[in-house]
C-alpha cells in the first residue's frame, strides 16, 4: 500500500474520479454508522454531515475521499483520487454488508432487550490496518481525552491532507514512512510516553508488510499484529475489530469495559477480565458484538479512582 505525499484538494465542484450507487436490505442511514473507525476528534479520516459520511483512506491503488450519502436502504457514493475505485468499491462492507446481527442469539433478557432496542447495529469493515494503528496505540493505559488529545495533536502535526473537495477537518494518518523516522521523545509533545512511542515507531516500519493481516482470518491477524514490540491483546483485538469487522474480537486488558460487561449480564459493580471472559463465554462467535451493546447500555455506578491524566509535553 502506498502512502505518498497527500495530494492537493480540488475544489468543492471536482468531478468524482468514481461514482456507485449501492442499495442494501438494512437501513444505512442511521447516526454514525462507521462506529469507532478515525478515532476520536474533530480532525480524522471520518466527518458526518447530516447524511453524508466523509471519509478518507489509503487504498493499493493510492489515497482516495469517499462521499457516502445515505437515504433509508440505499447509498450514492463518490470518490476523488488515485486510490476512489478500490474505495468505493469497499464501501458495502464499510457500512456492514458483510455483517449478520442475526448471529447473535440471546442467552439471557439483557441481551435480548439490546437486539430489541438496537436490532439494525452492524460491525464495520474498513479492509486496513495502519489507519487503526496510531490511534489505538494513543489509547494503551491512559484516559480517553489523554488518547484523544494525542491523537488530536499528531493529525495537526502530521496529519495529510486527502485529495478532492474534501472538507477541512478531514485528514489522512501520518505516512508511516514518517512516524518510523521519528526519534521517541518527537512524541512527548503529544503527551505520548516512550513505550508507547516505541510501538508506534516499531509498528510504522514494518507496516508496508503488516498491511497484508487484513486478508487473514481474524485469530491469524491478532496473532501476527502481537509479533510487533508494544503491540498486545487489547491493541489487536481492536484493530482486527474494526478492520475485519469481526464479532468475536474480544477486548481484554481494558480499564473500563469489564465492568460494563460485569454490571450487565451480572449487576456487579466492578468487575475484571476473567469474570467478564465467562460472561461472554455463552457468547462465544459474538463476545465483542456483546461488548460493544453493553457499552452503548451505559456505564456502571461510579466508584473508586479515575486514571489520571498525564503530562508528558516538555520532557
């Protein structure tokens, strides 16, 4: 996969370099359908407006912008740059084509009163990986406006610009070209510590050949992506999450979601990884599926410690 120099916006009026319309038997136009891809912030490679769906990625063929608007069942999709054929063509399983809900029968009222109340919910599939490396990596052991914040920080800084109409909060990653060449303590502006660093750096250099996990079955694909430094379950299970679109990458090592899970399926308050495995486990083939419904159920009573903030600019 190429990632070149970002190419320069057209105007707003640019022809698209490829045009489809798709039509599916789920509706597609419901909030934000791409769930977690692009990390969090206003800058990235995903912005809603209204229907549409901005979104911007490296594809074999080069970078592209994709518009997807939706109505009801249906979406009209067009693409700018070297890389718009292969993305639009990606788009049904951008939106969960590939994906059966139906998969996911209940075992116990909790879990049947969330397919009830979100029966149409769908896994994405984006087909990458370097896109989901950075931010993720942002998130390891740290509160979610550290990761943001990060995140936030290198998009400014590194971020490239996508080609066509594109709107201005819309970016690229960083090339990993790039963040392989930088020092660790580049990163401390971003409040980024040098484990974490280190990952980022480890993972960039190899990340023209780890682009290939996307085409392996998902147990493979964690597998491999633990073979980089800094790279452990709980980076894998998300990255195959969303690049597979796989209901049964389940997230361990997490601060908070166990106990979503745990105050669920259990009512218990607290809860930690293992206690949250054998609740999942009459879910096996769903348990991130599962997961990710407890999350959107709501957060357990509060109690105990947050995770601090750090603070790691000028070090």
């Amino acid at each position: 996969m190429p990632f070149g120099a970002s190419t320069a916006a057209a105007s707003g009026t640019a022809a698209p370099d490829a045009a489809e319309r798709f039509e599916f038997s789920f509706s597609v136009d419901a909030g934000k359908a791409l769930g977690r891809v692009g990390g969090k912030g206003t800058l990235g490679p995903v912005l809603y407006d209204g229907p549409a769906i901005w979104r911007a990625t490296d594809t074999p063929a080069g970078e592209a912008t994709l518009r997807i608007t939706r109505a009801a069942h249906a979406a009209e999709v067009a693409g700018w740059g070297p890389g718009a054929s292969d993305a639009v063509a990606g788009v049904p399983a951008l939106l969960g084509a590939h994906d059966d809900p139906a998969a996911l029968v209940p075992q116990d009222r909790m879990v049947a009163g969330w397919i009830r109340r979100w029966p149409q919910r769908r896994l994405t599939a984006t087909g990458t990986i370097w896109e989901h490396v950075v931010p993720t990596v942002c998130g390891q052991k740290v509160p979610g406006l550290n990761a943001r914040n990060s995140w936030q920080g290198i998009l400014r800084r590194w971020g490239r610009r996508p080609p066509g109409p594109a709107p201005d909060t819309l970016r690229l990653p960083p090339a990993p070209e790039l963040m392989a060449s930088l020092a660790y303590h580049e990163y401390h502006r971003f409040d980024i510590e040098r484990r974490r660093a280190e990952a980022i750096i480890a993972f960039a250099r190899r990340a023209a050949t780890l682009e290939g996990v996307a085409r392996l079955a998902p147990a493979e694909a964690r597998y491999r992506l633990q073979t980089v430094r800094g790279i452990g379950p709980w980076t894998a299970s998300i990255i195959v999450l969303l690049c597979h679109g796989d209901p049964d990458s389940v997230i361990v090592g997490d601060y908070q979601i166990p106990s979503y899970v745990t105050w669920h399926l259990a009512g218990e308050r607290r809860g930690d990884d293992d206690r949250m495995l054998e609740l999942l486990e009459p879910y096996r083939g769903q348990r991130a599926r599962v997961q990710g419904l407890a999350k959107s159920a709501g957060a357990p009573p509060r109690h105990g410690p947050r995770l601090a903030l750090r603070d790691l600019q000028g070090r």
